[in-house]
C-alpha cells in the first residue's frame, strides 16, 4: 500500500505503473472516493462541534439556576422567550444528530471503498527496472558458471528419477491430481540435503531460524499484498478461514504486524524453511511436465526487515542476492541473473532479480530464485513500523529472496550431475547431509 498522499501527488506515476506492470487500479475513482471521504470528514468535524456547542447551550437553558437563566431574568428575557429558544435548540439538535448519523453510514460505506481501492494501487517500479511485457523481456545482468557439454545422450529429470527409482509422478498424480509428484529413497535425502544445506548456510551468515505456520489469517495474506490481486493463486481453507501459504515470506514479513520496532534493533534478519501451497490457477498447458510448476514444494526463504531507506534498502537487496547467489555456487550449477521487467513485476515490487539455472531438458536457463524489494509497501498494509533516535515513527522496508526451492531445483541437480551409466553424482556440498553419499545409482 502507498501513501495517499503520495498517489494524490504523482498520479501520472500511479497510471504509468499500473500500465508497465499490468496491474489494473481504478486511480480515477480511487480519487474520487478520496475527495468524498476527507470532506465527510471536515462536515462530521463541523456537525460533532456544533452539537457539541449546542448541547452545553441547551443545557443552560433547561437549568433555571444556570448563569445564563440568572442574565436572562434582569434583561427581562421571559420565559415563553426562554422555552421558544429552547425548542428551537433542541430541534437543531435532532436535525444534527440525523445529518451525524447518515453522514457516518455514508462514511463506513466510503471508507470502505477507500480500503479496497487502496489495496489494488502498484508500487512504482525504480527507474532502472526495464519496460517489457513478459518475463521474455527480463534482461540479463550477469552469467555464472559454463554449461557443460556432455558427450553422452542425455535424459531429462523425470526420466532418470524413474530409473533411479527416485521420483515417483505416476502415483503423486494417481493420489493427488496433475502436478503432483513422490520423491523416494535417495530423491527424498537428496531434496532434504538442499534444503538443509541452504538453511544451515543462512544461520552461518546470521539469520535467525524461524519455523513459521503455513496456514495464515486474512489479514495477514493481505498484509503482504497477496491479496486480494492472488487470491485465485491461493488454497483456501474456507471453514477456518484460513489460506495456505505459497511462501514463507507471508509468516515471516508479518512477523511484527502492528508492532513498531527500534531502529536499533534493525534490520531483522529471518529465514523460515516451511512447505509452500500454489494453485498455479491460469496455468494450465504452460510447465506441466515432471517438477518443474507443481502444487506443492519446499523452500528455504530469507526475509529482511529495514529501516526507511532507499540506499539502505538496494545494499539488502543485494546482500539477500548474494546469499541464494552462494548456495548456487556451492552446488556448482550454471545460472544467470536478470533484471525482472515492469510486465513480470508484481504490484508490491519496486524490483527483483531472478537468478535462473541451466536446465538441460528445457533447453534454458530457468527462474528457480526471485529476490525482492518492497520499500514500505507491506509494511504500510501490515503497520509495521519502528521508532528512530529522534523518536520519529516510520515505516519499515521489506525485501525478501528464495535461499533454496525444492524439487525445482533438483531439475538441474539431476540433468547436469548424470553420468553415461545413467547415475547421479552427489554435489559435494550436499554429500555430508546424505551420510556422505558420493552417487545415486539404480536401487
């Protein structure tokens, strides 16, 4: 959520944004709603003060022993004069206290409207994001790693997992619908081996450790601005009113909704290692094959929470870069990083960076990170704020990054660590958290 002060004053920037990102707002009548609601404003402020007024004046004239009855009498004020005011008084009154009360239903009905509004304006995108339509158009900051050339016919990430006996697509499905999977034997290790590895790695670099509830309120999903834009996106839980969560980042932004913070005490660094739950609604036909959009994963995701600051906020933006940048290193895969377009950027994002990994079956490097920043948009929605020296209220920033995804990431473990005879060699990194297993073989 921006602030509306901030929307009254760069609408032009408003409607640029909601063009480039694809995000519609009704900016006209957001507008519109707003002029109305602050001029019921001022008229309750003008009708609450003069009942105000009126009532302590009535209260004068009903009262014979008042001071005002007392100046009356010795003007000679009679007291059919007395009564006649004090019927006109009051009838002034009921006349305010209607005008209070329908003015009040009106303004519960604006005020609402106002909210909802307010929750589909886009944040503006910084002025380095690039303009595009899709995620075609993201463009290309750096490569890492050399793709290697296998002398060998390869077979792609599902075909090894059935041979290997590792991944199981037949009976996910079977048990639980298309883009389902089973992972088995040394499949389920070497999934919980990236995770853990990646998990352990952020605990290194000083993140707190956090185990977060995938089953979030209303109020939270709509906090960090998943909703009510990604609410086909989500499962809901309809009975408890609850939606799962397709990332960690919803818990851990939350984390301190309503809370306000000391400057001192930021940034807060938080990583969560929880299940994640998409729909994947409007996608259908589009990455229907093995592991690479399926309904449910596991990640590892790194949160940062930061003082209001656009220099501060790029340098974490950075940081949390760098930490998904290392686990990938450290698995020694190829990938590149890009620029995320406007046409690929979500509402809430004034940037991302996507890391992408070669992936020998699809033929591309593909997204398996996204890093994040938000400034104070989630923190506006959420109220999450903090107190600096001066003991000045700000809003906080948010960003936020993928450390690890998994199974998606065992597409190019497994495409690029095949051997000719059909095995899986194990990443070093990730030998130690499989009893120091150095191959997969048939079972």
């Amino acid at each position: 959520m921006l602030d509306i002060k901030f929307i009254r004053e760069n609408q032009e920037a408003i409607r640029d944004a909601s063009r480039r990102k694809k995000v519609p707002c009704d900016l006209d009548r957001l507008v519109e709603v707003d002029a109305r609601r602050r001029q019921i404003q001022v008229e309750l402020d003008r009708l609450r003060h003069e009942q105000k007024e009126g009532g302590a004046q009535l209260a004068l004239y009903r009262n014979p022993k008042s001071p005002w009855r007392r100046r009356a009498a010795e003007e000679g004020v009679s007291e059919q004069e007395i009564a006649a005011e004090t019927e006109r008084l009051q009838a002034r009154l009921n006349e305010i206290k209607a005008g209070t009360k329908a003015l009040e239903e009106e303004d519960r009905q604006v005020q609402a409207d106002f909210q909802q509004l307010m929750l589909t304006v886009p944040q503006t995108p910084a002025a380095d994001v690039p303009d595009g339509e899709d995620e075609t158009d993201n463009r290309e900051l750096r490569r890492v790693g050399e793709v290697p050339k296998l002398d060998f016919p390869l077979l792609d990430h599902v075909e090894l997992g059935a041979k290997l006996g590792i991944v199981d697509i037949e009976r996910g499905v079977r048990l639980a619908g298309t883009r389902n999977y089973m992972l088995r034997g040394a499949g389920t290790l070497l999934h919980q081996a990236v995770l853990r590895f990646a998990f352990d790695l952020m605990i290194q670099r000083g993140f707190e450790p956090v185990t977060v509830p995938v089953m979030v309120k209303e109020e939270v999903m709509q906090g960090t601005g998943y909703f009510p834009l990604g609410r086909d996106q989500a499962y809901l839980c309809e009975r408890d009113e609850l939606s799962l969560v397709g990332t960690a980042e919803v818990p851990l932004t939350a984390l301190h909704t309503e809370e306000i913070l000391d400057e001192t005490d930021l940034p807060k660094r938080y990583v969560a290692l929880s299940p994640c739950f998409r729909r994947e609604a409007g996608a259908a036909g589009k990455d229907t094959y093995g592991l690479y959009r399926i309904h449910l994963f596991d990640k590892v995701e790194q949160v940062i929470i930061c003082r209001n600051d656009e220099a501060v906020s790029l340098e974490h933006h950075q940081e949390i870069l760098a930490h998904a940048e290392a686990v990938m290193q450290a698995l020694e895969l190829p990938y590149r990083v890009v620029n995320v377009c406007t046409g690929d950027l979500g509402q809430g994002q004034v940037q991302k960076f996507d890391i992408e990994t070669w992936m020998p079956s699809r033929g591309a490097y593909c997204e398996t990170h996204s890093a994040s920043r938000f400034h104070e948009f989630q923190a506006r929605r959420l109220n999450m704020r903090y107190r600096d020296a001066s003991r000045k209220i700000h809003f906080c920033h948010t960003l936020n990054n993928t450390v690890i995804a998994s199974p998606r990431v065992l597409i190019p473990i497994l495409e690029l660590y095949q051997q000719p005879d059909g095995s899986i060699v194990v990443p070093k990194v990730l030998r130690p958290y499989m009893g120091d297993m150095e191959r997969i073989g048939p079972r």
